[in-house]
C-alpha cells in the first residue's frame, strides 16, 4: 500500500532548500511504520538516499510507528487538530517513536519539513 508517491516524494525532499538546511549533517536512518509494512528512508550528508520498503533489520537511529488510518489522517491536505504535526501526533498517543533522542531532536526540523512534503505527495 503505497500512501504517497515515493519517487515523487524523493526528488522534492533533495531538491527542498529548506530540508537541506535543516538536515545539512544529517546521517542515518529513519524507519516509518505503516501499519504492519516498513520503509527505511536512509539519509546521507543531508540528502534522502533512500528509500527501501520492507527492511526487517536494520540500525535506524529513529522509528517512528503508526496504525494504517492515522497515517492516512496525517497526510491529508488538511488534517484533523493532532494530526498537524509528528510531535503532536505523538503526544496523543496515535504514533509512537523510539531510539535516538538526540537524532530525532537534533534533527526535527528536517523531519517535519520531510512529512510536510510526504503530504504534498499523498496519494
């Protein structure tokens, strides 16, 4: 199941100034759980590298996890109070995040610019 356009979805993050500036020493991994199906998005020097479905195993230093619907209310044009933003979608308890706290701060900026334009390319 595919929520938004992948390749579409790549080439606007690496061509985002304002991604860029954010995630200039960005290295790493990423792990997005949509329901039960995986994505690793792979970040290297502040560009998006990759973007692998179904990875099992891997050294993502930030997960983030989430039911199938909350996703899908998440990227809408315009979603519902909570579903605005990351943070606060976890805060009321529809996504949960775990591993590096000093990766997924450090680097929010990045990560919220990076959902905004997963909205942008929701199918």
């Amino acid at each position: 199941m595919a929520l938004f356009d992948q390749t579409r979805f790549l080439e606007r993050v690496n061509q985002d100034g304002e991604f860029q500036i954010a995630a200039r020493y960005l290295n790493g991994a990423l792990k997005l759980f949509f329901g039960e199906e995986s994505l690793l998005l792979t970040f290297r020097d502040g560009r998006l590298a990759s973007l692998v479905p179904g990875v099992m195993f891997d050294s993502a230093e930030v997960t983030i996890r989430g039911p199938v619907a909350s996703w899908q209310e998440f990227l809408k044009p315009v979603p519902r109070p909570f579903f605005h933003d990351m943070f606060a979608a976890i805060v009321s308890c529809e996504f949960e995040w775990f591993g590096s706290s000093e990766t997924f701060f450090a680097y929010y900026g990045a990560y919220r610019r990076m959902f905004q334009l997963m909205r942008e390319c929701a199918a």
